[in-house]
C-alpha cells in the first residue's frame, strides 16, 4: 500500500543569488504534490513568517498563488503549510529561510 504523503513546492522568482528584492511584494506561486495533488486536496492554509518560525501570519491562497511582502534587506521569508487530502490524511510543512532578500 502506498504511503499517503504529500508536499507543498513553493517557486518564488529569485536572482541568481537565490534571492528576491527586499520591500516588494512577491507573488509565490505553488504546487501540492503527493496524495494531496490537484482534485485530492481538502483544505490548505499558508502562514508566512519574517523571524524565521518565532511569529506565523496566514496568507490567503487565490489561484494557487501567495503574495507577500518581502522584509528588508538581508532578511528571510518563511513558510508553512497545513493541509489534508480528501482521505482525511493530514500534512504539515515548515520551510524555514525559503528564500532571503537583498
């Protein structure tokens, strides 16, 4: 029997550095992946964090994109995701530092 397990893959735009323009707002566009894919999927919430876990903000969803507003140079954003797939299987993502800013 194969293991229900899913995951949320975020693609911001990113400089070759790897990261993104401090002050501005970022669409993040994402996917889900696993046994949460597409049709499957129950319910998702995103948070975003700018301290790196220690404060969680939820961020709506529309069109499978979350916008956010980058913080100042040198610092990091933050995402976690909650989530269930139609089978009642529930997931949780944390990814600290997704990306930084200059």
């Amino acid at each position: 029997t194969p293991l229900p397990a899913s995951v949320v893959r975020y693609r911001p735009e990113l400089g070759l550095d790897s990261t993104a323009p401090a002050g501005a707002r970022q669409t993040v566009p994402l996917t889900v992946q696993g046994s949460a894919a597409g049709h499957r999927l129950g319910s998702l919430t995103v948070y975003v964090s700018y301290d790196r876990g220690a404060h969680w903000s939820r961020t709506a969803v529309r069109h499978g994109k979350v916008t956010v507003l980058n913080p100042a140079a040198g610092e990091s954003v933050s995402f976690k995701a909650e989530f269930t797939d139609r089978q009642g299987n529930a997931f949780s993502q944390t990814i600290l530092d997704a990306y930084r800013t200059r």
